[in-house]
C-alpha cells in the first residue's frame, strides 16, 4: 500500500482507536487514513451498552447508520431508535447525544469535519 491509498478491515483498523478507521487522530503515518475531512467508525456494541454523559458543545454535523440490531440515539432535540437495517439519524452543529445499544449493534458513524471535540 501507499499514502494515497488502504484496504484494510474496519474492526481490524479501528482496534486502537475504538472503532474510528478514519479522522484527524490517525497517525499521520497511517496515510490517507488519517484526514481533518471526515471521520469514520465501525462501532460494534453489546445490547446494554451505552455512552453515560452526553456529548457537550458538538460542533460538527454526524450521521449514524444502523448495520445490524436495535441502537438508540438522544439527542438534545429528541430520539430516534434505530431497528431497521439502514435506518439512520443524523444531526448538525449544537445538537448534542448518547446513546445505547438495545441489542447487540453494528452501527456505521461519520463525522465531519475531522477535529478535537470543543472542550467547555
């Protein structure tokens, strides 16, 4: 492979990185992985998981896609539970979320743009 391009597994890549494959925190060695355009997860949950505390000041648009199972996303605006294969929700700039897997899920998160959480 080179710098301008990878084939590689989601579940494999995003080992250390808890699931992101793509996104300004990939080693810039990583090549094309690694951008400030837009980040990328394989997130694979158990049934009960769920992310506590709510993100805080988001600033950037996210989409989630549901793969397989029955994911549950909070937002600041309302919820929306996925149970569909290829249901997805997806939000702007100042909503904020959690989230909890109410089956074991595989869901697919995109983000843009690739940079640190705002810290308030």
């Amino acid at each position: 492979m080179s710098a301008d391009w990878h084939c590689g597994n989601a579940a494999d890549d995003g080992r250390d990185t808890r699931g992101w494959v793509l996104g300004h925190f990939i080693d810039s060695t990583e090549g094309v992985r690694s951008t400030k355009d837009v980040e990328i997860k394989w997130g694979t949950h158990r049934a009960g998981e769920k992310r506590a505390e709510w993100t805080r000041d988001e600033q950037r648009t996210t989409l989630t896609l549901l793969v397989d199972g029955n994911f549950l996303i909070n937002l600041t605006e309302g919820s929306a539970e996925l149970t569909r294969q290829g249901d997805y929700a997806v939000w702007g700039p100042g909503i904020d979320h959690s989230w909890e897997a109410k089956e074991n899920s595989v869901v697919i998160t995109v983000r843009w743009p690739s940079s640190p959480p705002s810290s308030s």
